[in-house]
C-alpha cells in the first residue's frame, strides 16, 4: 500500500528525469547506505555500517558507463545523487528487491578489505559498479 502511494507521487518518463531527480536522490541516500550496511555486515559476519563517499558513487556510475547520462557540467555530489536516485527508483517502481541489491553488493564485497577507509573505498566502488552493470541491463532492454 505504501509502495502504490510513493509510486503516484510522481511518473517518470525517462531514466534522465529519475537520475536528476532531487526527491528520489534524497530517498536514495540513506536507502543506498542501508543495503550497502546489510551487505558489509554479511560480509564481515558482524553488523556494520558505512556511508558511502559520493566520490565512490560517481566512480561507479562512470565505471558502468552511465555517465553519458547526466550533464557533462554535473559535480561529483550530482553524480552520487544521481546513483541514490536511480538504485531507490530501481526499488520502488518493482524493477529490483532489496534482497537483490545487498545480494549483489554481497558477492562483490565478500572478499573485499575493510581494513581502512580506502581499501573499502575499493571494495564498495567494485559493488557499485557491479549494482549499476545490472541495473544498466534493465534500462538497454
């Protein structure tokens, strides 16, 4: 029921408009933050978190070769929102699960190193990137 009414706010016409699309960046947030804290935590086999850089946002946006997508003029802040907005669009509008995301930031973070901020930088972008690769598949349908 929540779903049917979040979904009425507002329709999309194309990915452009969910990408630059301020509301969903700002639902994106701490929904992006909170599948990559249950993937981590099954990662480490203990409850962690993370908040994710934008700065690894971006790289993985640019890495699944999505970049093309947003103004060339779009700084590395619009460039997280813009993966925040897109992977929380993803799940509202039925496209993917929560259990599907963490599951394939799990895969890619099962061997990743966690021992400072930017070894896990590495291992977060690597997830990302492999989120947006499959997330990309369901666009270019």
């Amino acid at each position: 029921m929540m779903r049917e009414k979040i979904r009425s706010i507002q329709k999309f016409s194309n990915i452009k408009e969910i990408l630059t699309n301020k509301g969903l960046a700002k639902l994106g947030d701490p929904f992006v933050n909170f599948i990559y804290s249950l993937a981590k935590s099954c990662a480490l086999g203990k409850f962690d978190a993370w908040k994710l850089p934008d700065k690894v946002l971006a790289q993985a946006l640019r890495d699944a070769e999505l970049r093309s997508l947003i103004s060339q003029r779009a700084s590395t802040h619009d460039l997280g929102d813009a993966v925040e907005a897109l992977v929380v669009y993803e799940w509202l509008f039925n496209k993917c699960t929560i259990d599907e995301m963490a599951n394939i930031l799990y895969e890619n973070l099962k061997t990743g190193n966690f021992s400072d901020r930017k070894k896990e930088a590495r291992s977060a972008l690597q997830a990302f990137t492999a989120l947006l690769l499959e997330i990309r598949k369901k666009i270019y349908k």
